[in-house]
C-alpha cells in the first residue's frame, strides 16, 4: 500500500486505507522473518522535528523555572530520529546526557495560520512516544543563548513503536513513565501540561508551516537528570518509556 509511511502517505488518507484494507481482510499479519526483524521508527524522514520546552509546570520547576507564559520552541535535526530499540551512542565529552518521555504529534496535512484551537485535531494524522534525548552540558553551558547544541546530537530521538491514529488516542490524559535500568524516574499525565496538544498546534501554525510526517515533540514532564535527583546517563545504561495505550521502548546507551 505504500513505500513508507512517510509525508505523502499520510497527506493521502493513508490511515485510513490501511485500516478499510485491515477491515476487509487484504493485509496478513507478518511473517516470523519480519517479526524478528529491527524495527525501525514508524515515521520516516519527516521535514521538521519541532520541540517543545517546560510545557509541564512540575518540570519547569525542576529546572528552575517559572511556567511559561507562552511556549518555548526549539528544534531538532530530522536525523535524530531512530528506531524504538535502536541504541544510542554517548556524544565524546558527554557529562550530562538525559532522557525525557514526550507525546509526539505527527502532522497529517499542511498546516497553516489555523483561525482558532478547534481547527488543530483534523491536522493531526496520530501520535507517537518519542525520547528527547539531551545533552545538559552542551544545552545550557555550552549554548550561546540556544538548546540546540545538546539537542541533535546522533541518535537523540528514539520514536515508537507504533504510530498510534489520532481517533484512538485521547492527548489529553494520558500517562508518561520512564525508567534507568529499572528504577522508576517519570510518572506523570498529559493533563498536566501547561499548553495542550490543540493549542500547541494551532500556536504553531502562526510561525511557520507544519507539512505532513512533520514531529511535534509536546514536551517532558518531571523527573529527568536535571532535577539534581538522579545521575545522569553512563555507557551501559537502560532507558525505557512508555505512554498509556501507544507502547513502550527501549533503549540501550553506548560509551
């Protein structure tokens, strides 16, 4: 039915294909060779990775903060993107690596200076759970002024498993969890976010152009390195996370 699922899959009601076909019986469920095959991010080369910082209060208080009063936008580098089981290599010089669990908004059209919030869900082809992995160090003491230095380093977004369809996700409540080798570090809930889904859409469709496959990574709550609670990654460790109803990942750092 398609290549990928990439852009133009989605601009072209591909969910919704793929599901009549699923309904109707022309798909087969995968062979054994393919179930033990890497599984690879279920979106592929999205145009923009676009980020969202301190959208959870508990979160921006853990690094210091007041709530913004507006969000805080950054990006990262679309070959950040890896698959949900793929490891991911310390930078050389890391000091401060961190893990944060994100609800990640894929784009299902182009999206443009919508007229109000309501608008944003039928631009939305589903969600994803994303890794917005971050370099302390390189983020804030190295920056400039700029989160980008400890945000694209390779690797820094492990995505899925699974690209969950907007009509069976409600974005609003949902729980977040995160782990390092075990031990519990997150465990939090969308209804705690400062701007929600909707409006972090709409909001930026008045700055740039959001095309279909594009990620919207819609911020971590607390319970990250950054606190001073817990150490910060080392070659070795484990990071998994999970959301409510779309899966869990797994994630093995590399010295």
């Amino acid at each position: 039915m398609t290549s990928d699922i990439d852009g133009a899959f989605l601009a072209e009601n591909g969910i919704v294909r793929v599901r009549e076909a699923l309904e109707a019986g022309h798909l087969v469920p995968a062979s054994e060779e393919l179930r033990s095959a890497r599984i690879g991010a279920p979106i592929a080369r999205p145009g923009a990775i676009v980020c969202v910082g301190q959208n959870y209060a508990a979160h921006a208080a853990e690094s210091g903060d007041n709530p913004p009063e507006t969000p805080i936008i950054f990006f990262k580098h679309p070959n950040t993107i890896v698959g949900p089981y793929d490891p991911v290599p310390l930078p050389p010089g890391s000091e401060k690596t961190d893990w944060e669990v994100e609800l990640g908004v894929v784009i299902g059209k182009r999206t443009s200076y919508l007229r109000s919030i309501d608008e944003a869900m039928a631009h939305i082809a589903g969600y994803v759970v994303s890794n917005d992995v971050s370099e302390r160090a390189f983020q804030l003491e190295q920056s400039g002024g700029q989160w980008s230095k400890g945000k694209n380093c390779a690797n820094f977004n492990p995505l899925g498993p699974a690209l969950v369809s907007a009509s069976e996700v409600d974005s609003s409540c949902l729980g977040l969890r995160s782990w390092v080798n075990g031990e519990p570090r997150q465990d939090s809930n969308t209804k705690d976010m400062i701007f929600s889904v909707p409006y972090l859409i709409w909001h930026l469709s008045q700055y740039m152009v959001l095309e279909p496959g594009d990620l919207v990574n819609t911020g971590t709550p607390e319970g990250v390195a950054l606190s001073g609670r817990f150490p910060y990654l080392r070659a070795g460790d484990v990071v998994e996370i999970e959301i409510d109803t779309m899966g869990r990942q797994r994630t093995q750092f590399e010295g």
